[in-house]
C-alpha cells in the first residue's frame, strides 16, 4: 500500500500531470488526441510520458475502442490519500471543534437562561 501511495504521490507532485487529470475529469474518456489538442504546448511524446506515469500510479485506466485508445480518470487512488492522509490528521481538529461548538452553545444557553 506504501508504494502505490508513494507513485500517488510522485504522480501528484507534478502540475502539469494535475492538469491532465483535470482534463479528463472535465471530459472523461479522451483520447491521446484529444489530449494533445488540450495541451498544445506539449508534445504528443510529452503527453504520453505523463500519461504513463498517471497509469502507473492508477489514477489514470485505459480502454480500447478500435483503434482509439481512452483514457479514464480513476479516482480511487485520490480518495485513498485522504482517507489515509488528510482524514487521520483532520480527525482530531474536527472533534476540538465539534467540542468548542457545543461549549460555545452551552456556554450562550446559561447566559440566556
């Protein structure tokens, strides 16, 4: 599990892989083509590199269709960082504040009783 959050990672790190992923989430299914013609600036060996990295780390399935080939944005990996991330450290600032809520409101109830 490491290892696959590790490539999440590495893949997440670079703006330009993020951006891609943006594009499919905006229109999933798209073709190398169409990728290209998302990033101009790029070259079509430049897409397919970071196209390569984002299926090593799952976050990007492929499917075929004749001889088109598709790319799906999967979003599994992302959802697996913040459980494992994001959810274990927000966890305890969440139960300060729910704490803090009910004593603000308790503390407001005594005043106005």
């Amino acid at each position: 599990m490491t290892d696959d959050l590790d490539a999440v990672f590495r893949a997440l790190a670079d703006p330009t892989r993020r951006a891609v992923l943006d594009a499919l989430f905006t229109q999933d299914g798209q073709s190398l083509l169409a990728l290209c013609e998302a990033f101009p600036e790029m070259t079509r060996f430049g897409v397919m590199k970071h196209l390569t990295v984002l299926e090593a780390a799952n976050l990007v399935t492929t499917r075929k269709e004749g001889r088109t080939k598709r790319h799906f944005l999967n979003p599994v990996p992302v959802q697996q960082v913040a459980d494992r991330w994001i959810g274990k450290y927000a966890q305890p600032f969440t139960r300060a504040l729910v704490d803090l809520k009910a004593e603000v409101e308790g503390a407001t109830e005594r005043n106005h009783a």
